[in-house]
C-alpha cells in the first residue's frame, strides 16, 4: 500500500518536474497577485500590514485553485485514471498520493515565498513565521478539498468555473483562521494557539475524510 | 476459473442497450463481442471491469459476484481500452513499468526491456512518448500484453492504429495467451487464428431490446 503511494507521488512528481512552467505558473501567480494590491491601494505602511494576512490568504486560495482542475483532467484524458480504478490498489491511497504531490507542488511553495509577503507588506518577522506556520497547515486542506471537487467536475464541460463555486465557499473556514492567526499575532496580546489548534483540527479531519469522499466521487466520475 | 455472464441488461442514458445477455468465458477460450456501431459494445466492456453498473443481471469471476470480491478480479483482469493509458511526458519504458506495477505485478526491467523490443520499440525505449507516432503510442500500451500475467483480457479494439506487422504480432500475442490457458474478450472485426482453444462470437444486435430505444418513436 505504501509502495502504491510512493510510486504515484514519484510519477506526478517527475511529470511536474518535466513540465516545470505548470509549477512556477501557480507560484508567480501568487507573487503577482500579492503584488497588485499595494499598487492599487497605496503604499501606507500601516494600511498594507493590516490587509496582509488577507491578502496572503486569498492569494494563496486562489493560486491553489488554479491548479486543481489539472489535478485528474490529465489524467482522465488519457486513459491513466481509468487504469488506475482497475488496479487491485485502493483507490483512496491513489487518491492521497495524487493530493499529496499537489500539495507539494502547488502548497508548499506558496509556504516558502511567504517572506516575499512579508517584505512587500512591511512585516516583522515574528508575523512571517506565523504566515508560514499558518500557510504550512491550512494548504495542504486546501489541496484535499479541491480533490473533492476536482473528482466532482471530472470530464463536465467548464468544469474548471463551477470547481470555483463549489470549493470556494468551503475554503472559508481556513481563510478565516488563517488569517485571523496572523492578525492576531500582530497584537501585543495576541493568542494564536486557539486558530492553531483549529487550523490543525480541520487538517486532521480533512486528511480522514477527503481521500474517501474524493474516490467516491472518481467512481462516479468516471462511470 | 471462469467468467459468468447472466441476465445482464445495461441502460445509457435512457436508452436500453441490451437485455437478457448470458454467456460463459472458460480457459482457453476467446470472445469476441460484435455488433453495429452504439449497439453497447464498450458499454458491455466497461461493465465486465466493473467500471459501469449494469441494472440488472450479474457477473461472476470463479463463481463469486466481482463487485464483491474487486480486488481478486482486478488482479486477474487486464483491461486496454481505446485510450492508451500513457503519459506523454514518460519515457516508453517508464511508462510500461509505471502501469506493470501498479496492476500489481513484479518488476524486472529486463522484461519490460525485452517486451518493448518484441513489439518493435527497440531504441525508442527512453524517447517521451509524445515524441512517437499513433501506432508506436498503441505499442506502448500493448507492450504490457506481453509482460502481464492475468488471466483475463479484455481489450477494446486493440488492433486500431497498428500497422500489418503489429496486427501479426499482436494476434500472435492473444493467441499464445490462449495457448496457456487464458481467456480474452475483444471487440474487433479483426480475426485472430488459434493454434488451440476456442473461438465464441457473441453479436450485440441479437440482445438489443426494441422497448427500451428513443429511436422506435
């Protein structure tokens, strides 16, 4: 089970790596859209600190959503999918596997380039440790979500909109805390533990749920 | 070991396919589904791997229903259907191994080496896929025939895009297959001579049910 795993994180890695403009396409999109908003809002030191966590949070919804209509369209299309829902693999480490290298392809790069924020938007450090702790848990819940959506609109027509309007809103909860912690972390007062501990909850029950109800939703995809 | 097909009816859309379709694939035997284009014949195939639900009917791998026992009949199924499975960004030989193992089978690259030279790949092994013509593409995909141990084929149109010499070596392949005691269902025109075992021909147009058609209006 645990060779399955590896094999088809090992593939999506190596198909990503020999098609690297996919990867940086999702990176430079954040950094972009990061960017724009103090072009177009000002550049008030105090005004830019206090829209960061936001900013960073929606932009790094958005990017991770631009990603996951790709996340099986490729692979349906070509026949792998449905090769891989015939072999005596379960099909929810198959899917985990496919979740999981998304993450790491599309997730954890926005964790590393955090800082750009931090620069762009006159923060302390202290605030981008937290944006990067934040970012490293609430992703990957990004990256398993949108699975479930991704296997939801397989092989429909516009599919890649209506993953937008049915992933987005249940996005919200980790924007909320996402950036609440961050916010938080900016007062003197500040407790971030509570955002942390929910944060982590949300990671947990995701990582229980989102492979099965994402193969589920394969199945009838592709029936 | 043998598949046991009875009773079995299967809707698209809302259009009845076939009803009340039976039939039993022993060792050493080859199927082969015929019927006019839409008369359900990769309807019938998908539901044979379990893909699509059949409304009614069943399906029996060694005497037991396979939506209750997926993963014995996986193993012994190979399914190749019109799309080749292959990644255009692999190499021909990454590609073979990627789908050897992950239908559960043991890798030795000395085989998967020899499999693609067979089937006329020799020195196009480590070229991208994306690279190669239709035909080498449809190689590659069938280059697992070789290499794999089921005992149960079902391959949709395997002979589309091959040229004379792959049509040769293929039917080659299915009928050694058959030769050690396999069992096959294909959907072609093509004939494929046996040196041994059986040929069945089951025609879909016999099994169409008139009621159900749209068309009948």
């Amino acid at each position: 089970m645990l060779n399955t795993f590896w094999m088809i994180l090992k593939r999506d890695l190596k198909l990503a790596l020999r098609r690297r403009s996919e990867v940086f396409t999702v990176l430079f999109f954040f950094i972009i859209v990061v960017s724009l908003f103090p072009l177009g809002v000002g550049f008030n030191e105090k005004m830019l600190q206090e829209i960061a966590p936001g900013v960073a949070w929606i932009a790094a919804l958005l990017a991770s959503m631009l990603a996951l209509e790709r996340l099986f369209a490729n692979d349906y299309v070509d026949g792998t999918l449905e090769q891989m829902l015939l072999t005596p693999q379960p099909l929810s480490i198959l899917v985990f596997a496919k979740m999981t290298a998304h993450w790491l392809l599309t997730g954890l790069p926005l964790v590393l380039v955090a800082p750009v924020v931090g620069v762009l938007y006159h923060l302390e450090a202290e605030t981008v440790i937290t944006m990067m702790l934040m970012l490293l848990l609430g992703t990957p819940v990004l990256s398993m979500i949108g699975a479930i959506g991704a296997a939801l609109t397989l092989g429909l027509r516009g599919g890649g909109v209506l993953i937008s309007l049915l992933i987005l809103p249940l996005y919200i909860p980790v924007l909320v805390y996402g950036s609440g912690a961050i916010a938080e972390s900016r007062l003197q007062s500040g407790n971030i533990e509570p955002h942390i501990l929910l944060l982590s909850a949300f990671l947990l029950l995701s990582l229980i749920f989102s492979p099965w109800a994402t193969a589920s939703a394969l199945k009838i995809s592709l029936e | 070991m043998s598949l046991i097909v009875s009773d079995l009816q299967c809707t698209r859309g809302n259009r009845q396919l076939f009803s009340e379709l039976n039939f039993q694939l022993s060792p050493k035997q080859l199927l082969f589904l015929e019927g006019k284009n839409g008369s359900g014949k990769t309807t019938l195939i998908r539901t044979l791997c379990g893909l699509f639900i059949a409304d009614k009917g069943n399906i029996l791998w060694q005497n037991q229903p396979i939506e209750e026992h997926l993963e014995v009949y996986r193993k012994a199924l190979f399914y190749l259907g019109h799309l080749n499975a292959i990644k255009g960004d692999l190499s021909a030989l990454e590609n073979l191994r990627f789908n050897h193992l992950m239908s559960g089978q043991k890798n030795n690259d000395d085989d998967l080496l020899d499999a693609l030279e067979r089937i006329g790949l020799f020195g196009y092994e480590d070229f991208p896929t994306r690279e190669l013509s239709q035909g080498q593409k449809r190689r590659v995909a069938l280059a697992r025939l070789i290499v794999n141990k089921s005992p149960l084929w079902i391959l949709d149109e395997p002979f589309v895009a091959l040229d004379v010499a792959a049509v040769e070596l293929l039917q080659q392949i299915i009928s050694q297959h058959i030769e050690v005691g396999g069992m096959a269902i294909l959907t072609t025109h093509q004939a494929v001579p046996l040196t041994e075992g059986e040929v069945q021909h089951i025609n879909l147009d016999d099994f169409a049910t008139k009621s159900g058609r749209v068309t009948d209006a």
